[in-house]
C-alpha cells in the first residue's frame, strides 16, 4: 500500500501536467506526486500537504480552473452590488489585509497563485489575497467605507443572514457524545464552497473542512482536526462595525484551526486581534472531552459558553445580550425574519429530542422546512432550517425580495465516532434534495437576469461521508 499512494499521486499529476502543458521544476513535480483531488456527489475532494508553498502550490495547480472561476463570480457579485469593480476592492483592501497575514499563510497564498500559473491560468498573489478576505471586506468593511465616500448613498449596510447550526453533548444526545450540524445559507450565485479539503500540514493538526476553490480558511465554516476539535459558525445578523487594524478573520480562523489543541486555546486565538470582520457565533466541541463551547464575536463584545450537558444553537442572532442590542440591528423577536423563526425552530426541536440525537436527527433537522411565522411543514419558504427564498414569495415581509434566490445550499454533519476516524457526512444542494434549476429559475423571474452566467444549477445530491486520506 505505501507503493501504491505515491503511484496514484504520479498518475493524478501526470494527466493534470498533459492536460496543461506546463513544464514543472523537479521540485514541483514531487510536490503534485503528493496531492490529488476527486468528485464525488457534487462535491471536489482535495488533498494537499507539506509545506506552506508546496501545498499552496498543490492547491492552486489541481484547482486552478476552479479558482479562477470563483474569483470570476466574486467580482462581478461585488461590482453588481456596489458598483465598484474588483481592482478598486484589492486597491483599497490589500494593503491593511496583508499587514495582518502570517508567514505561513502568506506563503501558503503565494504557492496557490504559482500553482495556478504553472497550470496555465494567470493570477496573482493579491487576487488570491482580495479573494480570501472577500467576506469580511464586501461585508463588513464596505459598509463602513461606504459612509466616507459618500453618506447619502445606498448601500447594503449590513451583513446576510447566513446557515443554521447546532451542537449537543451529554444529555442531549444518545451515545452522550459531541453531536455537530451545520448547512451553509448564501446567494445562490455565491455557492462555490463545494470543496472539501484534507489538509496535512508539515506542521499543526490535519484539518478535514469545507471550503471553496482558494481558500485557505473555510468560510463557510464546517472542520473537524486530528485534536479532535469538531466546530462551525453562524453569521451574527445586522451586524455593524470593523477595523482595519486587526488580524483578518480568515488568517485568525485558518491559525486557531490549524494550531489548537483545545477548546480554550481554539477561542484565544479568535479573540486575538479580532477586527470584527465576519462576525460569528462558533459552535466548538471537543470529543476527548465531550465538552463543547459557543463563542460569538462582535468587535467590541464577545459571549462566550460551555458546557458538557446540553447544546447551542446558530441561526444569525446574537444570543449576548451586549452584542446583539449594541453591535446589531436584528429585531429578536420578529418572527417574519429567519433568523427568528429559525431559533424558535431549533428550540422546538431541541426540547423534543433530549437524550435522542444522533446523526439520522441530525440530518433531519437540517433538512426541516417547518416554518414558525405561520406554522407551516413541508412547503420550502425562506424561514426553515432548510431555508429556500427562490420558493418562497416573501410577501408577508415587505424587507425581505420576493423569490430571492438565497438559502440552503448544502448539509453537513458529525458525531464523536466519525470524528475519531477523521470523516463527516455532507450533501451538496438543498438539504431535503430538491434540486436547483438555475435556466428555469432565470426564466421564471427575469428580474434576476443580471445573474445569468453566475447562477449554477445544483441537482438533488445524495448523503456521502468524507473521510482524511480517502483518494476515490
């Protein structure tokens, strides 16, 4: 077997470097003989390893055509939404980013912007930078710098409502181990994070997680690490605030996840010059322990829970009081807003199911489309844990657009026994199955149709496990 993994590496490699044409250093070859990459039920499985440069450099060459895709659909997201146009956005965010960047990351970002020249498809080292730290600068720092170009203009103030989540252990669950769920909530055009990435560094703790082409953190977010650190995020609605001094959220997320062999060393290193960009409320479990944490991050205040008898929910509201009444603008108690009706949900679904959750819950519960505004179950509306605003007309709601393509775009789950064995379960799409017809969807409701070439369709998918190391 130990012969037969550099051979599947060589062969990967070699159809990749035919395809391309490129012609590779010595070094750069044994790198790729390292690395490879698989699709399996929507997803792309990638695995890289070594150094900061070499698997940046495995990352960009395997991935190149996909980066580049996603670099593609990130700019013209953020022109359409603020008029301004990708160069403008790296000009005026590159440099108070990269002041906050490691050595190794640094590093690891300049390998991938190599990789996917040497495969034939031009970038650079600040595109691959602008399009790691794109959540926090369109989302958090925009706005802010928005007022100072011009305070009457109209902007999009605050950041989405974004995925629904949940982690329980003792009590809670029914083997009294770590039970973890998450599906990622975004703009249908913006669903690139189909990737799942192994990521065996020369140094640190392997991270198994969700991501998308380029990305050196998770973004969406969804790991699990050989220490045993299981964790997620969920977006903290309305928020409003950011620094440009600080450390990006991107590098403190990749950092924490790759060094901490803790819970309490995992949060210090978030906390750790946080500037506000991506404000979260992280769900962290540790399966030695069975212990698990929700720490949420504002700019100027942080919650912070644990327990090893109960859970935590995630669904965009703030539960610290100091957060949610001074850094947002969520109404908490408005149910026509997701946020809302999705922790009513979740609190209705823990209190029905103590001592009871597993992974078949926790699948279950990620695929509910029970809507509390109106008590509704079974119809697809913009309010469920599986979220789905192109079906839902949003009347009720006059904030909210009416058949705004956004929601659930994918499910993932873990519990204590597939972490041990460094695996989850994931499902690309709608977490219930139902598909995604972008063409039809556009001719429906043309008033999306500058979406058209960015919108991607996504057929029903099955549940799959991935696993660290796995090669088809």
């Amino acid at each position: 077997m130990k012969r037969l993994l550099p051979l599947i590496g060589l062969a990967v490699f070699a159809a990749v470097l035919a395809l391309s044409g490129a012609e590779l250093t010595p070094e750069q070859k044994t790198w790729l003989a390292k690395a490879h990459r698989h699709e399996k039920a929507g997803w792309t499985y990638l695995h890289i390893e070594g150094g900061p440069r070499e698997r940046g450099f495995q990352h960009g060459y395997l991935l190149a055509k996909e980066i580049a895709e996603a670099i593609r659909v990130t700019a013209a997201q953020w022109e359409h939404e603020s008029s301004f146009d990708w160069t403008w956005l790296k000009d005026s965010t590159n440099g108070f980013i990269q002041a906050g960047i490691d050595d190794e990351n640094r590093e690891e970002m300049t390998g991938i912007a190599e990789g996917m020249n040497a495969a034939g498809v031009a970038t650079t080292y600040d595109d691959i930078v602008a399009y790691n730290a794109s959540i926090e600068t369109t989302g958090y720092w925009w706005p802010e710098a928005a007022k100072k170009l011009d305070g009457s203009a109209t902007v999009v103030t605050n950041p989405k409502e974004m995925c629904s989540s949940f982690i329980a252990t003792g009590g809670m669950t029914k083997d009294g181990g770590v039970v973890l769920a998450h599906n990622t909530m975004s703009d249908f055009t913006m669903a690139l994070y189909n990737v799942v990435l192994d990521l065996a560094p020369a140094h640190g703790h392997r991270i198994l997680m969700q991501t998308q082409p380029g990305w050196i953190h998770s973004g969406t977010d969804f790991f699990l690490t050989d220490a045993g650190l299981v964790g997620s995020e969920t977006t903290i609605g309305g928020f409003h605030g950011f620094t440009e001094k600080g450390v990006p959220e991107f590098i403190r997320m990749r950092r924490a996840t790759q060094d901490a062999g803790g819970l309490d060393q995992w949060c210090e290193i978030m906390k750790k010059g946080n500037n506000g960009g991506y404000a979260n409320a992280w769900l962290i479990g540790d399966i030695h322990t069975r212990e698990i944490a929700r720490l949420e991050l504002g700019l100027k205040y942080i919650g912070f829970e644990r327990t090893k008898d109960g859970y935590y929910l995630g669904s965009n509201i703030a539960e610290n009081l100091k957060i949610l009444r001074l850094e947002t603008d969520m109404h908490d108690t408005d149910i026509r807003l997701s946020p809302v009706s999705r922790r009513v949900r979740w609190k209705q679904l823990m209190k029905e199911n103590v001592g009871q959750i597993d992974l078949a819950k926790a699948k279950d519960f990620e695929a509910d489309c029970y809507d509390t505004c109106y008590n509704e179950d079974g119809k697809p509306n913009g309010r469920a844990l599986n979220a789905r605003g192109d079906l839902d007309p949003q009347f009720g709601n006059p904030h909210k657009i009416p058949f705004n393509p956004a929601g659930t775009t994918d499910a993932k789950v873990v519990d204590t026994a597939l972490a041990k064995r460094m695996s989850f379960a994931a499902r690309w799409g709608s977490a219930d199955g139902r598909e995604f017809d972008a063409k039809k969807f556009l001719q429906a409701h043309p008033q999306f149709d500058w979406m058209d070439g960015l919108l991607k369709s996504r057929p029903s998918q099955s549940w799959t496990e991935f696993t660290a190391g796995e090669k088809n």
